[in-house]
C-alpha cells in the first residue's frame, strides 16, 4: 500500500499563528512573482506587491521582516543579500494553500465532456504520432483523466451531503433535488457507450511503447518521470478496464442516489398535500402509548384510536343452523339480523337478553405470559449472538438450535444485501434491533447443534444491537 511521504512540521505553520493573514498575504506575493518567472525579490519590492494580492492595511518595515524572518525561520523562503525567495517546501505550501482554498470554493461534477475528451485523445494516441506529438497528446490525457477523478471524488462527497442534509428550506431543498435528479440522469444515459468505447481504445494501445516515444518527445525529463507515467495509466485502467471497472461504482452510486432523491422528494410532496402523513400520526401515537400509567389505558386508547372494540354478536346463529352444511363458505349463507341496539344496550330488540359476552382476561393473560417468555427468549438468542467486533463464524460454538438458526436467518438477509465498496453486506432484523456486518469467507466452517450439522463458508461477522 503506497503511503505519503512524511510532510515538514513547519510547512503550514504560516497559515495557524497570529499573523496567518500577513504570512499568507506575502507568500501569495512570492507565489504570483514565481508564476511571472520573477524568482527573487526585495522588502520594498514585498511591500509594494502586497496591494496587489489583496491586502488593504498598512504594513510597517518592522512587520513585514518580522513576517520575512518568519517564513525563513519555517523553511519556506530563502534569503541572500536582502533578498527573498521560495525555496522547495515554500512553492510546495502556497501550492497547497491554493488547492485547499479550490478545493472550498468549487463544486465536483460529472462532466461528460471530460469523458469524451478522455476517449478523443485516446483514438488520436492509436495515430500514428511523432514523439513531441505523443507527448503533447498523452499529457492532456492524464490532465483530463485527472479532473474526472477529482470532479468525480467532489461530486460523491457533495452528493453524500445532499442526501444527509434536512435542515435546509424547504421548497430550496426541493428544487436543489429535483434538479440533482436530471442532472444524474443525464449523466448515466449514454454512460455504457463512453466507457465501453474508452475501455476498447485503451486495449489497443501498448503503455510501454507510448511511454518511451512521449519521453523522447519530452526532451529533458526526471528520472521517476517514466515511474508516474505508468501510475497515471494504472489508473486509467482502474477505472474502465477492471472487473469491475470503477466507473461502474460511479453508475451504482448515481442510480441509487436517484432513488433516494425521488423517495425524499415524495415525502416532501406528500407533506405538502396534508397537514400531516401517517408517519407522523403514529409516533404521535406512540408518544401517547408511552405515557399511560396501565394497562387500561393503553386498551382504551387503542380502542379511541382504532376502533376495533369486541365483537357482541359472535353468538348469533340462524334461526335453524341444521338446514346450512358445517363447510359452507359464510359469504354463501344467508345473513344474520343484528339489532343496531346491540352495540348501545347488549340486548336485541325482542325480548329476553343477548347471550352474555365471553370472558377474555384469562386469554389475555396467557397471552402476556407467551408473549413474555418468547421476548425472554429472544433476548437470551441476540445475547449469545452479538459480537464485540469481528469474528469467525466458526468461533460461536455451543449455541441451541433456536438460536443458531436466528443467526442463519441473519447471515441469509446480509447475504442478500448489496456490496459496499469495501465488500461489506449489511442487513438487519425486521424489528430493527440486530444489525450484522459481513464480509468474504475465509475458509470452510462446520458447526453442529441439536438437530444436526451443517457446513458452509467461515463468513467475517460482526453483529450489534442497535
């Protein structure tokens, strides 16, 4: 795995002290002489040019060589008879200030030009070029593939963002979506086509053999010049030529970002149709729940709620049930009268009472004990279950049968699940209380419980309770 090499300790410091805006102002005065090949320059000559990157206040003679002596000091200017300039480490600091201001103030894209520009220099590269030309040819290619990459990589992040951020105004975050939507579209519609058409073009062209003409195009070049040209191709690769190529992440990313964007923005649609949703009334419910004191009034709520109060003519039958076949379908049966007074009194109209209404509380009660020992149950299996991190399905042993087979059910629901980029699958229970994270197998797992063995991958898991 390649690593950056180790940065100066001093080579940011300009932009963390006191007088980080003097600092940076006068390295913006050595960067913009550089790129006017103005390589050296004097106090007065700083002071004279500090007007002209921005700086409005006066600065006297004893700041500005305190400034000069301080940049010095860091490594990042050199002097010689009173006179200053960038050393390597100062180009590299003022490089690095302005890329991280870009990288503030710019948007990523999916510029399908950028793709199409790739594709152009890749068929003008199969020419057969002279050496200045291949080197010409080749390096706006990896200056393309280049922003592609980092327009890409921009785009994902501020894309994340949007799809996070809730807290903006309303009909702005609708319409930023919704034009984010058309945007995706656009973008993947011929996307197929671009990338199979650059991934033949780079098949037939031999890297070695274009390397070395553009280096002799390239006149004078450093030695690990050739080392960065094969990186930059490697990449290229990468990206339309893999199985799978990563553009294909790209395409994965948009179209399930789509399908957010559009779920959010029928939220938002159907917020704007109603006062309220059925989402929101039940965790007003819920609220509601949770704040009864017993059990009676958890009954009567529902009841307010729903509606669905005991049924008081179960035992009415006809008037000669003999006559009606015991499998008939109900809806073929002739109906039943009902009295509407029944529901108000208990009684029919004719005279004598209604049969009396079956007593539940004993039904209710075994019910609560049953639903009380299966959640008992249930917490014991998720106990044995969860994991402190990762491990080996292979090291949970001794688990009952009941409980290895709510792990299975777990380990089938990831299985099911799509990929991330680092080839984790993730699921959870319908209730929402175990989530598992999987990864590849490594090896073969045997593991046996009372109703028999069974045998598969050792899957990396890691299940939590949330």
């Amino acid at each position: 795995m390649t690593t950056f090499p180790p940065v100066p300790a001093d080579l940011f410091r300009f932009t963390t002290t006191d007088q980080a805006e003097l600092h940076t102002a006068v390295m913006r005065v050595f960067g913009v002489a550089n790129e006017c090949l103005q390589t050296v320059l004097t106090a007065d000559d700083v002071q004279q040019r500090l007007r002209g990157v921005g700086w409005s206040e006066q600065v006297t003679d004893d700041e500005l060589t305190a400034s000069l002596n301080a940049l010095r000091q860091w490594g990042l200017l050199d002097a010689s008879q009173h006179r200053y300039g960038l050393t390597k480490p100062g180009e590299a600091a003022y490089a690095g200030v302005r890329h991280a201001v870009h990288t503030l103030t710019t948007d990523g894209a999916l510029q399908t030009a950028v793709l199409d520009a790739i594709a152009a220099h890749l068929d003008e590269l199969q020419k057969p070029l002279d050496e200045r030309q291949a080197f010409a040819t080749l390096t706006q290619l990896e200056g393309h593939l280049e922003a592609f990459k980092t327009g890409t990589t921009r785009f994902n992040a501020d894309l994340q963002r949007l799809l996070r951020d809730d807290q903006a105004d309303l009909a702005t975050f609708q319409d930023v979506k919704r034009t984010t939507v058309t945007y995706l579209r656009d973008f993947i519609a011929e996307l197929d086509a671009r990338k199979l058409k650059i991934r033949e073009a780079i098949s037939a062209i031999d890297p070695a053999e274009l390397h070395e003409r553009a280096r002799n195009g390239a006149g004078l070049v450093p030695d690990q010049w050739l080392q960065q040209r094969k990186e930059n191709w490697g990449s290229l690769r990468s990206w339309f030529c893999d199985n799978p190529p990563r553009v294909e992440e790209l395409q994965d990313v948009s179209r399930k970002a789509i399908v957010q964007l559009l779920r959010v923005l029928d939220r938002i649609s159907e917020q704007r149709k109603k006062p309220t949703n059925t989402a929101a009334d039940f965790r007003a419910l819920a609220r509601w729940f949770a704040r009864t004191e017993t059990e009676d009034e958890a009954h009567e709520l529902f009841n307010a709620a729903f509606g669905l109060w005991p049924a008081r003519h179960a035992h009415l039958a006809h008037a000669d049930g003999e006559l009606l076949p015991s499998g008939e379908a109900w809806h073929n049966t002739p109906p039943v009268p009902v009295s509407p007074q029944l529901r108000a009194t208990g009684k029919q109209e004719h005279i004598g009472s209604t049969g009396k209404v079956r007593n539940v509380d004993e039904v209710r009660r075994n019910r609560r004990e049953q639903a009380e020992k299966e959640r008992a149950e249930l917490e014991y299996a998720w106990s044995q279950i969860q994991t402190d991190g990762a491990i080996r399905i292979s090291t949970l042993t001794n688990l009952d049968h009941d409980t290895f087979h709510r792990l299975i059910d777990l380990v089938g629901r990831a299985l099911g699940s799509d990929p991330d980029s680092t080839g984790t699958r993730t699921a959870g229970t319908s209730d929402g209380r175990m989530q598992i994270n999987l990864r590849n197998a490594r090896g073969w797992a045997t593991m046996t419980t009372q109703k028999g063995t069974l045998s598969g991958p050792d899957y990396v898991i890691d299940v939590q309770s949330r």
